[in-house]
C-alpha cells in the first residue's frame, strides 16, 4: 500500500472502529441460512468486512467521505453553508449517492436495499456519525450484509 496506511487505520482515527461496524449491522440481523445465530453472522459479517476493506477502489470510496466530512466540520465545503452541512439538509444527496455506490459496488442491488434499512433505522454508530459518514458506513454494512446473507449458505 503506498501511504502504508489501511482503511480500517482511517476510518479509527475518524472515530470508527470495526467492532463499531460489525455492532451496528448486527442491531438489524435477521437469521438467514448459513447464518443462522449472531455468532455466526458476526463472524461470516467480519469476513465479508475484510474482503471488501481489501479494495483500494472501495478504501478510496470511503476515505472520499472521510474527507468531506472533515471538510463540512470546517465549514469549507464548496457551495454549502456550514448550517445546512449540520443539519444534513434534504438537499444535500451527494452523501446519499456516495453510501448507495459504496453499497452498490460491494453487494450490488441487494446491497443498495440493505443500505437504504440502514440508513433509516441508523443502528449503533450510524445515529452518532455526521452527514457523509453515516452513508458511507450504512452503505459499507449493506453491501457487506448482502454478500453475508447470500454467500453465508455456500459455506
């Protein structure tokens, strides 16, 4: 890796732990074959997890929405007042677009389905994240979740 430094380091230091991740898309766990209690989920979700977290392309996805989130806490985002970046204004849909390919691009339809769950019930870490992070991880878990529930019975 060319910086040496991993997704998961960006997204800690952002305030993001995996265990965070893994407790928020287990609050909306429903059984399924091959994962049929939450151990089971928790571990087959925990690998599901790091496959994806292996991509640069889905790593770049993420740190994109890092960035503008620390850029909104600095109120320097381009064409928005500092206010409506607090307040997560309808307007603003790029945070939406950016969870909705992150979970496109890891689970496919499936994994867009999942996010929009996740992005309205906002589960454990994802009701205490600002405008773009709360998409970013809702699409990360949805993407994950889909490929978790449809690859956990071929185990």
């Amino acid at each position: 890796m060319g910086s040496g430094k991993d997704i998961r380091d960006v997204l800690f230091e952002a305030g993001i732990s995996i265990d965070d991740v893994v407790y928020a898309a287990l609050e909306l766990y429903v059984p399924h074959p091959g994962v049929e209690n939450r151990e089971r989920a928790d571990e087959v979700f925990r690998r599901e997890l790091d496959i994806a977290l292996s991509d640069p392309n889905l790593a770049l996805l993420i740190y994109a929405g890092v960035l503008l989130e620390e850029e909104g806490k600095r109120a320097s985002l381009p064409n928005m007042k500092s206010s409506d970046y607090e307040r997560d204004l309808t307007y603003l849909i790029a945070d939406e677009v950016i969870g909705m390919t992150i979970a496109k691009y890891v689970g496919g339809y499936k994994g867009t389905f999942d996010y929009v769950r996740y992005d309205k019930a906002k589960p454990g870490i994802l009701g205490e994240l600002g405008p773009f992070m709360d998409d970013v991880i809702a699409g990360l878990i949805g993407g994950v979740c889909a490929n978790m529930y449809t690859r956990a019975v071929f185990d």
